[in-house]
C-alpha cells in the first residue's frame, strides 16, 4: 500500500502561523466559558462534563434521561431506564428554576425620535389619524394605521409618560400675572 506523499519528509517551523493565536484557540476550546453564573459557580474542573451536571441534577444526554419508548411487536413495553445519579448540589437546580419562574421584564424602548413624533402628532390632532397622515412632520409618510400603531406601542412601551403628557395636555395652567 502507498504512503501519504509528504509523510517521509521532516516537519519543518511554519513561520506563518501565529502560535500564540493557536495557543488561545485551543485553550478557550478545551475551557469553554460557561455564561449561567450558578453553574459557573458550582462547577467542578476535576470531573468530566456528565459527573458534573449529574452532581447538580442537570441532564447531560437528555436521550438517556427521557428515552423514547420503542413499540416492539411482541407487545412488551420495555423502557430502558438511565442511571441515576445522587444530586450533591441541589442548591444550583432551585437557583436555575427560581431564575426561571421570574417575570421576564419588558426591556422594549421607542427611540427619542419616535416619542417625539408621538407625542407631537397627539399634541396636533388629538385622534384624527387622518390629519395626522396629512402632517407635514409625516417625514415617513406613515398612513394612519401606521400613526396609530406607533401611538399604541407608545402607550404600551411608555405607560407612565404617555398618562403623564396626557394629563398634561387636558388641564394647561393658567399664567398668572
């Protein structure tokens, strides 16, 4: 059987790779960075992968740990059952369930932009959307479904400033003089 064509000759310094590059490469992929901070915490660089999510109560093949049950034509229903290991670090699991009970929070925002093309076609037309479309601050030519999705999206991602310039708007102070 032939050999490889260059495996005879000596390996020679390959001056154009980066060695420290390589280097960091290799190292972030053999010690990936694991981004949930209670996991990260309880992590244990001794044990393998598996050992380590099993201590914490994760699954680390779910195939193995909710196998899928295979008819077979005798009738016998056999499921394979995983090994079960001892959960020495429970804390992480009530930690990652607790995180995801939380309510996620609405982190949408309007640009200033947007809110001051709101808040200045309310200011100019109250709810005629069709003025609206007509005014001359349409930049965008929105049709006025488009007007009044926006309003809605303001009111929806700004609840508190659109009842406060609401409320400003009905009741202008008198100026005393």
């Amino acid at each position: 059987m032939p050999k490889a064509k260059k495996s005879g000759k000596r390996q020679k310094f390959d001056y154009n790779q980066d060695r420290k590059k390589m280097k960091k490469k290799f190292l972030k992929k053999c010690n990936p960075r694991i981004e949930n901070s209670q996991i990260r915490n309880a992590w244990d660089d001794k044990k393998s992968m598996a050992r380590n999510l099993q201590a914490m109560g994760l699954a680390f093949d779910p195939n193995r740990t909710m196998p899928i049950k295979s008819p077979s034509l005798l009738g016998d229903n056999r499921v394979t059952k995983a090994p079960v290991g001892i959960v020495t670090k429970p804390y992480v699991l009530n930690q990652l369930e607790e995180e995801a009970n939380r309510p996620e929070k609405d982190s949408k925002t309007l640009s200033s932009d947007l809110i001051q093309y709101v808040q200045h076609m309310i200011r100019e037309h109250k709810d005629d959307f069709k003025a609206m479309a007509r005014d001359e601050k349409n930049y965008y030519q929105d049709t006025p479904k488009q007007i009044k999705r926006k309003i809605n999206e303001y009111k929806r991602c700004h609840p508190a400033h659109y009842d406060a310039f609401i409320n400003s708007l009905a009741d202008p102070q008198p100026m005393i003089q």
